[in-house]
C-alpha cells in the first residue's frame, strides 16, 4: 500500500484531537480575557483572543485566522456544560498547585 503526503495528512488531521493546554487551567471561566491561544474556554470572554473556538465540543482560545483550523468548529463556542469545565480546571489547578494571580492596576 502506497500513501502520498496529502494522504499521510489528512489521515493525521482526523485522528488528531485539539485539546485544550491545561497549563491554562486556571484561565477557564474566567471571563476576562486572561486565556492564552490553545488554553481551554466556556466562552469568548475568556480568551484574550475573544475567540473561544468550538474543538468537538470542547472550548479552547483561538487566533480568528486559525478558527477553522485542525477541525476546530469557529469562534462563538458556549460550553453548555461549563459548570462542570470550570469544576474539572479548578482540580487541575489544584493537582498541578498552580494559583492564579490577579493583579490590580
């Protein structure tokens, strides 16, 4: 059996999953535009990129070019269960004992 490079591709682009960094944990939910591109998301306002793209009905913060990149669904992603998202972050945050810092101008 012989693939080509465009085969060998898009064999790797449906087998990839986008997973949100959970180095961002802390980020997730906090509608402030605090999240960096490829941390996890609820919303736009949570991604400093005010781009929360949909990844298979996960949220992960976008650039607006790369929106419908890699299988991600476009900007506007709402996480209709983002009680429980925001619940999962905040336990990473506490396996990894990361804090967020807030800092006041």
């Amino acid at each position: 059996m012989r693939f080509t490079v465009a085969t060998l591709l898009a064999f790797v682009a449906l087998t990839s999953a986008i997973t949100p960094n959970v180095a961002g944990s802390a980020n997730v939910g906090s509608g402030d535009g605090s999240q960096f591109i490829t941390g996890g998301c609820v919303a736009d306002a949570d991604c400093s990129s005010a781009c929360c793209a949909d990844a298979s009905g996960v949220g992960v913060c976008s650039a607006e070019a790369a929106q419908f990149q890699n299988g991600k669904n476009g900007c506007g992603f709402a996480d209709p269960n983002a009680a429980a998202t925001i619940a999962a972050a905040q336990a990473q945050v506490k396996k990894q004992g990361f804090k967020r810092v807030v800092r006041s101008l």
